[in-house]
C-alpha cells in the first residue's frame, strides 16, 4: 500500500485520503493501484458500508496526474504512459461502477485526475474552497478520466466551454450545473464525516442536513453567452464567433483560447460529440484510453508539458499552430483504435 494513499476502515465506512500534498495530492500509479486494492478489498462482505473519499493535508482534494512522468514516457517508448493511463482509468471505472455508496469531498482545488475520482462517487460535497477545472488542452492533453462523459451531459454548451478554456468553477458553480450534488461549508466536513462514520446507512439524509444554501453561481450569469459563442462544433466557427462579439468577457475568453493547444480543442470537440452518445461509461474509458495512447506520443504534450511544467516559460511551441493546420486526417489517426490486444479494459471483481 503506498503511503501517499491512507486507506483504512473506521466503524463500517471505508476512508480513502489522498496523502502527497506537496504535489498537492496528484495521482501516480502506485497511488491509483492502493486505491483500487482498498476497493476491491472493500467490495464484498459486510464490513464496510459506505466509502468516503478526502484528501489529508493541503490546499487541494487532487490537482491532477503526475503528467511529468508521463511526459517523458511520452518521449521514449511511452510503455509507462500507457501503463499509467490504464491503471488510472481502471480506478476510474470502479469508482464509477462500485457497489457500494461513494462521497467524494471536493473541497479545494480539483483537477483533471482528481475529476477522475472525484466525480463517480454518487454523492460529491462542494465547499467554498472548491476550484474545480479540466484544463488539459493547456498542456496539449484533452479532457480525460472520464471528461468526455461528464461534459458532454453537462447543459447547453457549458462542456465544451469548460474542455476549450480551462475555466476554473467554484463550488457555487460546480453545485448549480450538477458537478456536485451538496453545498457544504468547509468548516462542517469533518463533523459531517463523523456522523456518516457513525451512520453509514443514512448518508444522503446526513449530508442534506449539513447543507447550507450556495452563494450565487457565476457560471449562470454566463451561460447565455456560452451557449451562444460556444454554439459551433467546429473550432474555428467559435472563434470566429468569440472575435465577433464586441463584449469584454468575449475577449478575454478569446484570448486565452488561442494560448491553447488546437489539437487538444479540436480533440475535446470531437470527443464530446462522440461521448453523448457513448452508451456505458466502460465504453467511454475505452475509447479515452485510445486517445491517451496517441495524444501521449505526440508532439503538444510533451511541449504542453515542458513550456507550463518543466522549464516554465509559459510559451509552449504548438505543431500545428493554428486551428486549420490540424486536418481532419490527423484527427483520424488520433481518434483510430488501438489493436484488440492493447486494448482498454475494466478491472475485473
């Protein structure tokens, strides 16, 4: 068991903390697989009820995979990517498809691997501390762990806004357009977790009660204007849209999407399309494998990942660098699937 992973049983409730809060709780493999031999373990037989998932100590429940790693297995052969990836989405699926009740505690920042876990758990405690943010196209990645499926059912066009922008939601936020199911402040959670460790079986009537009535939601203020801008499934018709829009906020969303990978944002878009009609969550993890596979090995990850990450200039060097340079072919070699032996698939209990 790694010990950047606490997993133990108190009462009938098992307890999952992500403990590494110097990287601020980010996912490794080691991490991913205690987490998923706690639940396996935990699956059948009576002794444990209900799970809670939190982080220890730190700013943030879990800022995302250890992408470094990742990267510059990317570099080389990219066996440790893949291997990585699969292990992740493997922890993904069993907490989506778990028997037993789940609660995540999304309190402080939550991104990318940490939507990963955070989201499956059938109830998801936002606090006024949470910033929750997909933003993958940054570092030349796409909306994965799942993102495909959780944007592509979010309302109107708030998904592909959210995959394109990297536009970090507050609690307030994520609670209005269903990313989190409870308001609570941060200050109850560890009353709140001793009452669920007390009465496993009452969770959602004790986390009802602890609710407290969320401030105003920016993110509503916006959503006509993010159904309307964001309206197009082509890239370069929602830039063309933002340019056009005389407004201030329309501005700077346009700005800050041209510092984006367009790969990535013409991978999140397709992606999307493709993940509302995606029948099984299985399904999704499959086909997001695929791409990790691919997105991993090419050039605006490792870029993506070197310009934010590693030497930090901030100035990534995409190729292609602009929206028409990524043809449709190349997103055909991106998206094709990976041969049936390398093939995704979900932990078997």
């Amino acid at each position: 068991m790694s010990d950047e992973i606490l997993a133990f049983v108190e009462g009938k409730v098992g307890r999952l903390r992500l403990n590494r809060p110097k990287a601020i709780h980010a996912l490794n493999e080691p991490m991913c697989r205690a987490m998923m031999d706690a639940l396996v373990d935990w699956h059948s037989g009576p002794d444990v009820e209900l799970v809670l998932l939190d982080h220890a100590e730190g700013r943030g429940f879990c800022a995302g995979g250890d992408v470094r790693a990742v990267a510059e297995s990317g570099k080389k052969d990219g066996v440790a990517a893949r291997s990585f990836f699969r292990t992740e989405y493997q922890l993904n699926h069993l907490l989506f498809a778990y028997a037993k009740t789940v609660v995540s505690f999304l309190d402080g920042i939550v991104m990318g691997g940490g939507v990963g876990i955070g989201l499956p758990a059938k109830y998801r405690v936002a606090t006024e501390r949470t910033i929750f943010a997909m933003p993958e196209a940054t570092i030349g990645l796409f909306p994965d762990v799942g993102g495909g499926w959780y944007l592509s059912r979010l309302p109107g066009r708030l998904g592909q806004y959210l995959a394109l922008t990297a536009a970090r939601l507050n609690g307030a936020d994520a609670h209005a357009i269903g990313l989190a199911t409870h308001y609570i402040p941060s200050d109850a959670l560890e009353d709140v977790k001793a009452k669920l460790v007390a009465d496993p079986r009452n969770a959602e009537a004790i986390l009802d009660a602890a609710s407290a009535a969320p401030p105003e939601a920016p993110i509503l203020a916006q959503r006509a204007e993010i159904d309307r801008l964001f309206a197009a499934d082509t890239l370069e018709e929602i830039l063309d849209a933002l340019g056009a829009d005389r407004g201030e906020w329309a501005k700077e969303v346009l700005a800050g999407l041209r510092t984006k990978s367009p790969q990535s944002c013409k991978v999140a878009l397709r992606l999307l399309r493709e993940s509302a009609r995606r029948a099984s969550f299985a399904d999704e993890m499959g086909a997001e494998y695929g791409l990790a596979a691919h997105v991993s090995m090419r050039h605006d990850f490792i870029e993506g990942v070197r310009a934010l990450l590693v030497d930090k200039d901030n100035a990534p060097r995409w190729e292609p660098a602009t929206p028409e340079g990524v043809t449709e072919a190349t997103l055909d070699t991106i998206f094709s699937p990976l041969p049936a032996e390398e093939a995704w698939q979900p932990l078997r209990l």
